[in-house]
C-alpha cells in the first residue's frame, strides 16, 4: 500500500480511486507577524498605484490649464482687409461712441458665450441684371442679338418680361449695378440681417429705378450720361437711410439702357434722322454765311440788324421809324466797309445815275440848242425832228421799206413773210429778251427787305414813301 501511495500517476492517466476529505487544518496563532507580512507584501502595488494616481492627476491639471488657455485664447480672432467689425460682450456692442468699429488685424475679446467678435465686409457690389430687362430664356446672347431678334407683334409680357414706365408713358429696359458701403456698423448690426443685406439693397435699388424713371422721359433715360444714374442712386439711398440701415450707395451705374427691343430699330433710325437734320443744318448755316459774305461782306451782321429794326418798326405801325431806319440801311449799304453783292449792286446803282444824268443832260443840251430855232421856225423844226425820227425807225434791221412807183393811185397789197425769217426774228428777240432779264437779275439784290411780310395776289409790306397800303397802317 505504501508503495502504491507513493507512485505519482502518468501525466494523462486516470485516477481510478476517489480523493479523500482533508485531514488536518492549519491556523496561525501569530496575527501581528502575520499582518506585517502582509504589509510587507502589499507596499510595492501601493507605491505604484500612488504614482500613476499622482501622474494621471498632473497630466488632468495640465490638461485642464490648455484648456482655460485655449478658452483664453479662443476669443482673438482675425478681422480681415476689406472687413470690418464690432465687439459684443454679453451681446451687446462695447466701444467708445462713433469709434465701436475694429480695423483690419488681429483683435483680443472675450471668448464666447462671454463675448464675440462680428466681423462683414464693409464693400460689396451687387447688379440688377435682369428685373427691368427683357427675359432671354436662359440664353447668353449680346443686347444686339436680341435687338435683331425682336419682332414688333410680339410684345413685352408683363411678369416675363422685365421694364419700366418712364414719365411720358414710355416702357424701358436697363440693367443697374451699384456699389454700397457700411458707414455705420452699429446701426448696420442693430437693423439689418446679415444674411439678407444684399436682398435688402436690390429691394432699394428697383424702388429707386422705379422712381427715378417716373421723372424722366424715355429719350432723357436712354440718352443722358449721368443724371439717370445719379437719381437712382438718390432714390436708393432715401429707402436705406428710412430703414437706419447704416448703408451707404456709392456709385450706381447703368451699363445698359435701351427702349423696347421691338421699335429700338426705329429708334436708331431717329437717332441718325437727327445726326442727318444736325448736319443738314450746320451745312445750311456754314451757306447762309457765306451767302451773307457774298451779299454784304465781313459787315453783314451790322445790315441783318438794320434789316430786323426796319421790319419790327414796320410791323408795329411806327411808319417815321421805319423811314427812318430805311435811310439809315441805305446809307449803311453805301459805306466803304461793305463788300460783296451789296457793294457791286450800288456801284452798277451809281453807275447807271452816272449814264442817266450823262444822258438827260446831253438831251438838255441838244433841247437847248434847238431852242433858239424853234422860236424862229416851229413848223421846220418839227418837221425835221419827224423826219430824224422816222429814219431812225426805218434804220433798224427789222423795217423793210417798199416802194411803189409814182401815180399808183390807191392799190391793196398784201405781203407775206418767209416763215423762216419769221421764225429767226421770234428766235433774235426771244434771245434779246432773255438777255436783257438777266441782266435785270444780276442787278437785283439776291435779298428782300421785309420777305416775311410779302403776300401772294395782296397787298403786302409798304414799298411807297406814302404807306397807303400793307402793314404797319390800317386801309381807311
């Protein structure tokens, strides 16, 4: 049995036989050796918990102090270039009076929720490029292409189509672009909603491009450089200062204004008709000067003066004052300072006084000279004057003389003439006549005194030293 006891069974062999109950119990009668063994045993788990309790406890307070300095911190922010902004502790805004605005740079404050720092652009730039202008359909086409494109039967479509009425009752298209700035941040943050300033600016800008159209015409709103730009900057203005916006409107222009696409065509057509009528006219004034050079010289403006004095007093009736100013043109026209027509029509003038006294005064001598014989012998002098005037008619080339020999008696003849002489003869003198009216017309003055007074089949403006008729004097 002992033997038996003292064999250890193989690693992985049964044991058949059941173990037993224990025997003996063993207690330890010594506790105080038995509890410093125990402590002796426990020191070394102690120490290493403290340590990582005390490491664990410095790396919270370090963790902690990053996080107050992060907190500290959290309240610098940046104000960027082009931006501007304000401080608000508790949610109010803090700042000196009128100088609560932040520059540019980087700014301590409170951290939030205790404080914050708001920053917005102070300059933006918005546009109104399709509210009162013509729908395209989405498509990206030039303002000429849909000029060409226009058809008259097919009219601008309220709520599809964008326009404005102008003051004389006119629709117009433009397209606005306008530049605002913040002036005041404070009352910018206390009335206005960041996220919908620029809505709120655009409201302005149509209600002031609705105005301002209202006080101008189409041709002043197409045509006028600045002016219409100037009023919708106003009228926008007025909205965002009612609203203590803190906005401010800068500059506003209008890239684009145009009437309906449908008659612009016409318009266009307007617009060079007007060129043609300015050019036409400062054409027609360049002739009437140098007509006037041609009629009166340098001068001519001294002759168009008397002429207007003459036709007033004329047209008022003060018949001494027209005479009056009448001699004073007269002489004015004879003056050495006046050159061209005027100068050469009173040089013929006086040239042809010249022959006329030269010729009444040869026939008063000739008529003086036949006095004396016609006291002598009336009847002889009479005769001899028929007998001069007669060879004077049968002298001229037209005259043909016939004779007839002597105790004919009284006999009928009848001539007739060659149809070619006849007709050289109407041909020479139509030729004379023609001849002699122009020169007729190259004496006349190529003006009239007192043109807008002259009438057709009636009496017009006074011609007669009396002043019997036209006007300036009732007919009694």
């Amino acid at each position: 049995m002992s033997q038996d006891r003292d064999q250890v069974p193989e690693e992985g062999a049964e044991s058949e036989a059941p173990r037993r109950e224990a025997s003996a119990t063993f207690a330890v009668n010594a506790p105080e050796a038995a509890e410093a063994a125990l402590r002796s045993a426990m020191d070394p788990a102690n120490q290493s918990l403290a340590d990582s309790l005390k490491l664990s406890y410095r790396l919270l307070q370090l963790a902690i102090l990053g996080l107050l300095v992060t907190f500290l911190f959290s309240g610098f922010q940046t104000v960027q270039e082009g931006a501007t902004g304000v401080k608000l502790l508790f949610g109010r805004i803090v700042g000196e009076p009128g100088q609560e605005a932040l520059s540019p740079g980087l700014t301590p404050f409170w951290p939030y929720p205790v404080g914050q720092v708001t920053s917005f652009e102070t300059r933006r730039v918005v546009d109104l490029r399709t509210d009162f202008w013509p729908n395209t359909g989405g498509q990206n086409i030039t303002t000429d292409q849909q000029v060409d494109a226009a058809d008259i039967n097919k009219p601008v479509m309220p709520g599809k189509d964008g326009s404005v009425i102008t003051g004389d009752g006119d629709l117009a298209h433009v397209q606005v672009t306008a530049e605002y700035v913040v002036e005041d941040p404070v009352r910018f943050l206390e009335s206005m909603d960041l996220e919908r300033v620029d809505a709120i600016v655009r409201a302005a800008l149509r209600r002031g491009v609705v105005a301002a159209a209202s006080r101008l015409t189409l041709q002043e709103l197409v045509e006028q450089r600045e002016l219409p730009a100037q009023m919708v900057q106003a009228e926008s203005q007025r909205v965002l200062d009612a609203m203590a916006s803190g906005l401010k409107v800068q500059r506003v222009t209008l890239p684009e204004r145009s009437a309906p696409f449908a008659v612009r065509n016409q318009l266009s057509y307007l617009q060079k008709t007007r060129e043609d009528a300015r050019t036409t006219v400062e054409k027609a004034r360049q002739e009437a000067t140098g007509t006037l050079l041609a009629a009166a010289g340098p001068r001519y403006e001294d002759i168009l003066k008397a002429i207007d004095g003459y036709e007033a007093a004329l047209a008022s009736g003060d018949l001494a004052r027209a005479d009056a100013l009448m001699k004073e043109l007269g002489q004015r026209l004879e003056a050495k300072d006046i050159a061209g027509a005027a100068s050469n029509i009173v040089n013929r003038a006086r040239s042809y006084q010249s022959a006329v006294s030269a010729a009444l005064a040869k026939d008063l001598r000739r008529l003086e000279g036949l006095r004396e014989s016609f006291r002598q012998n009336p009847r002889q002098l009479a005769r001899q004057l028929w007998l001069e005037a007669v060879r004077s008619v049968l002298d001229q080339r037209e005259v043909e003389v016939f004779s007839l020999p002597p105790g004919t008696g009284l006999s009928q003849i009848a001539f007739g003439s060659s149809p070619e002489i006849m007709q050289a003869r109407r041909s020479a003198d139509a030729e004379r006549r023609k001849r002699a009216r122009e020169i007729e017309e190259a004496m006349l003055p190529s003006w009239n005194l007192g043109v807008r007074q002259i009438m057709i089949n009636k009496e017009g403006r006074r011609l007669d030293e009396k002043g019997e008729k036209g006007f300036g004097r009732e007919n009694k």
